[in-house]
C-alpha cells in the first residue's frame, strides 16, 4: 500500500488542473515498479540519473550522463585464507579459472586466482577430460567449458564458482569446436566461430549458444559475418559480446551480437593490425584486446568501448609479445594468463585506465602451452 502526503492543491495557471505541492512522500513495505523496456527502447534523449529496468539484461540500469550503467549487487567475494601469501586465491574478491592447456600434451587441470590480489594459480579441480583450447563462459555462479582441442570436442561441463571440485557434465556443442570467440552475460554463453579438426586449420563460422543456468546441449546462434574464426579472445557488457581478429585469413575485424538475441554478427569497427589469437576481456563499458599473432607475435593491447562502435585505441603494451593466451576479468582489472615458455606467466591491467601490463603471478600447474579456457564470476556481462 502506497500513500501521498499532500501540502495543499492549488491551481495556479488557472487551466481546471490541480497542481501537488508542498512535502510529499512514497512509501511501500513490498516494493516499487520502475520503468522498463529493452535496450532499443532506451530513452532518445535520456537525462543523467535516470533509472530503468532493462528487460534484455535483467538488470536495472541508470544513465551516468555519457552512458547506460548497469546497477550490480551481487557480492562475488571468495577467498581461502589457509593458502600461502604467494597464492594469489588468499585473498578475497573475483575469481578467475584457467581451465586446461596443451603442454606438451593435454591437460584437464583448472587452476584459479582471486584477481583483486597478486600472486600465483592454486588447484580448483579437473576437467572431466584432458583437453587443451576450451572455450570459458561464466555467470556469476557457475562456469561453462565447451569443445577442446584433440579430435576437437563437441563436449560441456561446468563448475560452481564458490566451492572448488572437478567439473560435471552440461551438454554438448552443435558441432567439434575449438579456439573459439567466447563470449557471456549473467545468463547465456556465446561462441564465436571455430577451427576445424577435419580438414585440420579449416574454420567454421557458426555460432552456438547455451543457457548457464540449465544443463543440455547448444543451439545455434547465428553465424559470423566473416567467413573465418577470431580463434579465441571475447569481450562483453551485459547487453553486447564482441570479438577481434580472425584467423584463415587473418584480419583486422571486430564484430559483435545482442546476446540476449540471435543472428549473425554485425561489423564493429578495425584492429590497430591484422590478427589472430588475441587474448580478450572486458570491465561492463571497455573491451581489451591484447596481443596476437601474425607472422609474429604482437606485444600491444588495445581498447574499445563496447556500447559504441568504431576501431580500437591503444592501451599500452604486454610485459612481453604473446598470443595464444587467455584473458579474464572483474569489473576494474584484467588478467592475461597462460603466456611465456617454460613458465607460464600471467600479466594484469587496470582496466578504466591505460598504461603497460605488470606481472600477476605465475601458474602453479601445467605450466608453459597454449590457450586455457578461461572465465570469472564478476566480468564485464554480468
């Protein structure tokens, strides 16, 4: 039950409509109903400070004044304070998992950090086969590994983010899929594009989605609007999933989806250089970019605004030139991880500014290979 407290009513421009003024106040035990629609429905002309419920993400958002924001709540804190300082999951905040790696052969290990400290991977569990090359989804609860490298696998599994333990099965993929564009919101997993086993270093434009939140094999999205595969790296917002650079051939593209939809993806603008490989991650409002490979490898990160579209900026450099590694993310810092030989290094950033990486840790297990699944509880599309 709601009640208006009145002052008085007057009509002051003499037109027959009574005007409230003096104190007036809402109250509800229960709740109250804001406005809301889709993102297309989103205010021509929106005012700083106005809030609404944005039906295709699920959140409530306010504009900031330059931009639509989401409003989060969650509480994505999780740490073990029995670890060694010199593990970075001691302390608390967003966890990140790197799962598998192909060093020299396969791997099913997933490893884990608290990306709000310093220091080195601790043990989470197993995947249910040794692989290498997955593909990472994640909402803020569970985390989703798809395809893999050896035959390229079509199949899932996933893990909870608060407890540590071997993965169980979800489903499988449409078709074989490895080295894919992944990308995700608080609800579904998206992969971009693919490498073929048969014919080995073919590509498969095809784009398979899945729902975190429930078990049971991947449907089909859409396609890329490029006939090739980004072969890893994907950024996101809650709204908005996108990825740069293509492999066969190699191109400076980026493109994007509507998570929340279906379809194949639209142009969003250029790389700095033509790439494949590049490791990708993303805060709600900025997509990084960072390395890659094309005759050699690159050493530069690059940064795009994910709401907008347009060609990338430079952010500064990698501690070293990397590709074929993995990024993951919370709301402010980013981790590109599973980089250098023999030691795997992870190298970190600060994601609303700009500046050269700094080291992270290093891995505890498996280290040196390539491309770990990876994904966080607290990344930009939650």
């Amino acid at each position: 039950m709601s009640r208006l407290n009145v002052g008085n009513l007057f009509n002051e421009n003499e037109d027959g409509a009574p005007v409230v003024s003096g104190i007036s106040t809402f109250s509800s035990p229960h709740y109250f109903v804001p406005p809301s629609g889709t993102t297309a429905q989103r205010p021509s002309n929106p005012g700083e400070g106005m809030i609404r419920f944005n039906t295709d993400s699920g959140h409530l958002e306010y504009y900031s004044g330059e931009l639509w924001v989401d409003v989060i709540t969650n509480n994505n804190e999780l740490g073990v304070s029995t670890f060694a300082n010199t593990i970075s999951a001691k302390g608390t905040g967003t966890r990140g998992l790197f799962a598998s790696k192909l060093s020299p052969t396969n791997s099913n290990v997933i490893q884990y950090v608290s990306i709000s400290t310093l220091g080195n991977t601790a043990d989470f569990g197993d995947l249910t086969e040794k692989t290498a090359d997955v593909a990472g989804m994640a909402s803020r609860t569970r985390g989703v590994f798809a395809g893999g490298y050896g035959n390229h696998k079509n199949d899932m599994s996933f893990v909870t983010f608060a407890s540590t333990g071997d993965a169980t099965d979800f489903g499988d993929c449409t078709s074989r899929r490895v080295c894919d564009g992944r990308v995700s919101s608080s609800t579904r997993g998206v992969m971009m594009g693919h490498m073929l086993w048969s014919p080995f270093g073919g590509v498969n434009n095809t784009i398979d989605y899945i729902t975190i939140a429930s078990q049971g094999d991947a449907q089909d999205f859409g396609d890329m609007y490029t006939n090739n595969a980004p072969l890893g790296g994907g950024m996101q917002s809650s709204v908005r999933g996108v990825t740069g650079g293509t492999y066969n051939p190699d191109t400076n593209v980026i493109q994007y989806i509507t998570i929340s939809t279906t379809g194949n993806s639209q142009d969003f603008g250029d790389l700095s250089a033509a790439k494949n490989s590049a490791a990708g991650l993303s805060s709600p409002t900025r997509g990084i970019i960072a390395g890659g490979y094309q005759s050699s490898n690159y050493n530069t990160i690059e940064f795009i605004t994910i709401a907008s579209t347009g060609n990338s900026v430079d952010f500064g450099d990698q501690t070293a030139a990397w590709s074929t590694h993995s990024g993951t993310s919370s709301s402010t810092r980013g981790i590109f991880g599973g980089i250098g030989t023999p030691a795997a290094v992870m190298d970190f950033i600060e994601i609303a500014t700009t500046g050269n990486a700094q080291d992270f840790g290093d891995f505890s297990f498996v280290p040196g290979g390539s491309r770990d699944g990876s994904c966080s509880n607290g990344h930009g599309g939650l």
